[in-house]
C-alpha cells in the first residue's frame, strides 16, 4: 500500500510534498524520519506562534516583508512562502545566508517550485540591503553572534516584529572568565566552567530581551518545542510598540555593569547609534510603527 504522507499531522495541509522531499523533510517515499520530525514540528511550532505578527504584518502593510537571517538551508523560509505568502497572494521573503552554497541551493529551489516570493541575499546579515522597511524578521537556530546581528537589523530598519531561536552562543562565557563580581553570590554562579557556559547562554538571552525592550519592542520569552526536540529552543518575540524604555535601559545597564559584559548585541547596536543602554536619539519619521 502506497504511504500517503498527508495523513501524517507533522506534515502542514497545503504543503508541497515535492518540495517538504526536495528538503529533505520528507524521504522519498514521504516518510519522515525522526530527525526530519523534529526539524518540521519546531518550525511548525515557530510558525503557530508567529501567526499573530504575520496576520498583522498582513492586515496592516500592502507589500509586507519578511526578512529570515541565517536561513541556512531555508526550511523556514520554504514553509513561510507556501504557508503564507503564497496563499495571500502579496509579500516577499528575503533570506540572508553568508554560506554561498546554501544561498545558492535556496535560490535555485525557489526557483525550481516556482516560489516567486522568495529571494536570497548572500553575504553576511550586518551587510544585508533590505528593499523596504521589514514586517517581520526571523532568527531560527542562527549560531552564536548572528542572533544579536538579526536582532540589531529589525532594531535598526525598524521591524514591527522580531522572533528569534538563539541556538549555541560562547560569546559571554568567555566575557565571564575575566568578570570578577564582589559579591560571592554571583560569584559562585559562574565559577566552573560548565556552569559559566550555562549561565552565559542564558545572560545572552536576558541582555537581548532586554536590547529589544530598550528600543520600544514588547517582549515575551517562552519555549519553542519541548525538550525532548531540541536543547535550543528557547524563543524570544518582540512586538514594536513604543521608541524606546527607559526602565529596560536602565535595567539593562545594571546587569551588564554588574556582571562586567558587553555582548555583541550592545555592540552592534552601539555601533549603529542605537546603543541600548544610553539615552535615547532624536526621533525619525520611521521611529513609530505605522
């Protein structure tokens, strides 16, 4: 008896099969697999949670762009112009991939599936020329720095909404090795190297959280998938509501003075004039979401 993969709840209703097979999400008798199954439950999963700020981006913008950083091989990508674009019959995907053979397959597959919403920037995400004012911007399991550059494009080209899945990210651990906090407390926290790994992943997320609300975003931080899916699967969404926070700058100063860090995030938005912890520029006409 042929396998009908659309029987599979895994498998979203109204997705190419050819092209779930062509990503290998599929195997060619349109099974999947059980690493294929995690990959297509988180992204699916991503996708639920991001319905809210898609439907959005478009109810309220007539050429909405979603613009997906570190798109790797694109399978989010894939899913948000079958799933989204394509039915609504407006909007435009931008995936930015530094790695040219990935951006290459991407584009070739979007080519091949006739995803005429769907284009590839090759290059790194810091670098990227967006066409317009993103809707949306997407970070899935983009590694170490490049989530705090995905965050710093939506701060600066003013992005209504952000989402985000850090995935490994050593940058502050090794901050943390010179930090020498006088309390014994905090200390202690970080002292072996395990637990300075751990709880450097962790502050990354809690400075970027609070990168974003110091630049006018809300923010909720929840769980991807369940554990037993992925290790990296904590989510950061932010939604653009006001210019910036005075309480989160505030706050977000005291946790890297007390700590002794400055993450790439601070950086990259310092570098930019947009610097997190510092009073706030005068405005622009694009400072206010429309």
């Amino acid at each position: 008896m042929k396998h009908d993969p659309r029987t599979d709840p895994e498998v979203p209703p109204g997705m190419s099969i050819a092209l779930l097979q062509d990503l290998h999400l599929l195997t060619r008798d349109g099974h999947l697999n059980a690493d294929a199954r995690r990959k297509l439950k988180q992204i699916r999963h991503l996708l639920g949670l991001l319905r809210p700020a898609l439907d959005d981006a478009m109810a309220r913008t007539a050429d909405p762009l979603i613009v997906d950083c570190g798109a790797g091989k694109s399978y989010l990508g894939a899913l948000l112009h079958d799933l989204v674009l394509a039915p609504a019959g407006k909007g435009a995907l931008l995936a930015i991939e530094a790695r040219p053979e990935l951006a290459a397959q991407a584009q070739q597959r979007a080519a091949r599936f006739g995803q005429d919403r769907f284009q590839v920037a090759t290059g790194a995400i810091a670098e990227a020329a967006l066409p317009r004012r993103p809707s949306v911007v997407t970070a899935l399991h983009a590694c170490d720095t490049a989530t705090d550059d995905a965050l710093a494009l939506a701060i600066e080209r003013g992005a209504d909404h952000v989402a985000v899945v850090p995935c490994c990210q050593a940058e502050v651990a090794r901050q943390l090795e010179s930090s020498k906090p006088d309390d014994p407390v905090l200390a202690a926290l970080f002292a072996h190297p395990i637990h300075r790994r751990e709880f450097g992943s962790h502050l990354t997320n809690v400075v970027r959280a609070l990168a974003l609300q110091a630049s006018g975003y809300s923010v909720t931080v929840t769980e991807l998938a369940g554990w037993e899916h992925s290790l990296k699967n904590e989510l950061i969404l932010g939604r653009r509501v006001h210019r910036y926070s005075l309480p989160a700058r505030a706050a977000l100063r005291a946790v890297l003075d007390r700590f002794q860090i400055e993450p790439a995030i601070v950086r990259a938005l310092a570098a930019r004039g947009l610097d997190p912890r510092g009073e706030p520029a005068a405005p622009t006409p694009d400072d206010l979401p429309s």
